[in-house]
C-alpha cells in the first residue's frame, strides 16, 4: 500500500498536541487592523482546540 500523503494546508494551519487535540488560529487577524480594537486583536491572537466534530476531518487530513 502506498503512503497516505499529508495535507500541506491542513499541516501550516493545525497543529497537534500531547493528547491527541489539535490547537488552531482565529480568523480575522490578518488585515483591516486600524479599525479593530485592542481588546479583539488581542483576542484574535490566542490559540484554542478544534472541536471534537471538526477534529475527526483534521485527523484524516495529517495522518502521521
């Protein structure tokens, strides 16, 4: 059987813990930043888990 290849764009954007949940990036962060606040540039920049639904479609996307 042939290797599973890993998605490129999956793999720049998730990133896998310990424990097996993946961590990822708010949106919205990336341009327009004059006219957002402090508190939600700030706010945009804090990482957080996948949900457990979303998880199950990154694990098929980076298989190792």
């Amino acid at each position: 059987m042939p290797k599973i290849k890993t998605r490129k764009a999956a793999a720049k954007r998730y990133k896998k813990t310990g424990s097996g949940n993946f961590l990822r990036h708010r949106a919205y962060k990336g341009h327009l930043l004059r006219k957002k606040s402090n508190k939600q540039k700030r706010r945009l920049s804090t990482t957080l888990c996948v949900t457990v639904s979303d998880s199950k479609a990154i694990k098929l996307m980076l298989p190792y």
